[in-house]
C-alpha cells in the first residue's frame, strides 16, 4: 500500500478529510503549518500566519478603541497559549525521538557504574 493510500486510509478512520486548498503532501524538511504553528525538522515554532492575524486583531482592537488593559489581555492570553503549545509540543517531540533512539539503539542504555571498571 502506498503512502498516499496510508494517509487516506487513517484519515478516513479518524473521520477527517482533507481539505484540497490547505492540504499538501511532501517532504517535511520543506516544513509546515499546523494548528498554528509552524514544524520543520528540529523545530516547532509560532506560524507566519498565527502571527499576522495576532497582529490584525491588535490593530483592530486599537483601531475600535479598546482599552489598553484589554488589549493587554488578549496579548498575555495570545502569548500562554503559543507557550502552552511549544512546550507540550516540544516535550513530545523531545521524548519521541529519545524513544526512538533507544528503540533504534536495541534498547542499550548503559549506566556508569564506577565498582564494574
């Protein structure tokens, strides 16, 4: 079965389908946006897009005349969820790839012991 057929296949057991005008299927080194942010191999960060629509909702609510103490919110709100987000994605990913590497390694993790040298 190939890939494409793979992606179909559990996308379709998860009940989701793929819209034709976001969805692409290539190399993950070219990187991509998901949920807001943004992942290429190695990192995870906040997305050019999830920052120009923060940045329009400032401007429109300063714009309309909103309190500073309001827009103030909305920013510190804005802020905790992009740092909820990387650092769970983050710690995901971190122990992903330790686990990886320990399956990859046959599980052959030494520990020093200084009495069996």
């Amino acid at each position: 079965m190939g890939i494409f057929k793979v992606v179909n296949h559990v996308l379709g057991g998860l009940r989701v389908e793929k819209h034709p005008d976001k969805t692409f299927i290539g190399r993950i080194t070219r990187g991509f946006d998901f949920l807001g942010y943004w992942f290429s191999p190695g990192r995870v960060g906040v997305a050019k897009k999830t920052v120009e629509r923060m940045l329009d909702k400032v401007t429109q609510q300063y714009a309309q005349g909103a309190k500073l103490v309001r827009i103030e919110s909305y920013l510190t709100h804005w802020w905790r969820w992009v740092r909820s987000g990387i650092d769970r994605l983050w710690t995901t990913w971190s122990l992903g790839v330790l686990m990886s590497d320990v399956v990859r390694c046959g599980a052959a993790v030494h520990t020093r012991n200084p009495g069996n040298e």
